[in-house]
C-alpha cells in the first residue's frame, strides 16, 4: 500500500527581534565600573538579551544610586543620558542602549572649628603610618588626635 503525500513548505513570519544595555559612564562620558550594596556593577549590562518587539522592558533595576570603583571613589546617580534611549518601553528592533550618568562624590571634611580638613585618603595613610612608626605605649596618645581626624561638624 503506497500512500502520496504532498510535501507543502510554510513560510513563518520573519522574527523582530530588540536587545537592551545599559551602560554606566561619569559626567565627562567616561565609562565606570564597581560594586553597589555589594553586588558588582560592570561597565555595560544585558538587560533584554534578544525578545520580540513589543515586549515591555524596564531598566530601572539596573540604576545603583551609588557606585563605589575598584579605588574607592564613590559615585552617585545623576541623570539618564539625553542622548539614551528610554529606561522602559517597548522593544524596537536592534540594540536600545540606555545611559545612566554619574557624578564623582567629593567629600569634605571639617575639623572642630569647621575648617576644611583633609581628605579621607590622606587621614588614613597618616593613620596608617602612625601605627607602623609607634609603639604600643605611645598609640595611647595617639588616640585623641586620631578621633579628631575623623569628627565631621555638620
């Protein structure tokens, strides 16, 4: 018993596809990176890696408010790049980056007499060689000039 089968070929709809990133870059454009609450912030990240267009995507939860770099500067959240695409929406076909920008924090320290002090990084390297430079009997009066280095007047 032969049987015919007619051998049909159906043609899908060509698939749209969208990607979002995020990137992350100070206010002179130039790329950052580091940890935020303790979870690593690279420099771009995937947010949708390949969908269809229309989805609904939302890249809020790839906006740290601060970001804390591999040498300690701290940065925190300015504004979306004018020149990003939308942080949430619907996906367009191809790449849709979106650009968050931030802003170096620059903190200043002032002594009893609400002068400016010197900077964090200073204090703890004098504070470093202050207790490889002196005894264990001296460190004791070391200790008042050490927590005048930290008290901050508001």
């Amino acid at each position: 018993m032969y049987m015919n089968y007619k051998n049909t070929t159906e043609e899908l709809p060509e698939a749209h596809i969208g990607f979002v990133v995020v990137n992350y870059v100070d206010e002179n454009g130039l790329p950052i990176s580091g940890t935020s609450e303790g979870k690593e912030i690279l420099t771009t990240v995937m947010d949708v890696n390949g969908n269809l267009v229309g989805t609904k995507y939302d890249t809020t939860d790839h906006k740290p408010t601060t970001i804390i770099t591999e040498n300690g500067d701290v940065y925190e959240f300015v504004k979306k790049s004018e020149t990003s695409d939308p942080e949430s929406g619907e996906l367009k076909e191809g790449v849709s980056t979106v650009e968050y920008v931030y802003r170096k924090v620059v903190t200043t320290y002032v002594d009893e007499n609400r002068k400016r002090n010197q900077s964090f990084r200073q204090r703890n390297e004098k504070i470093r060689k202050i207790f490889q430079s002196t005894s264990s009997k001296k460190l004791r009066k070391t200790k008042k000039e050490i927590q005048r280095m930290y008290t901050v007047k508001s």
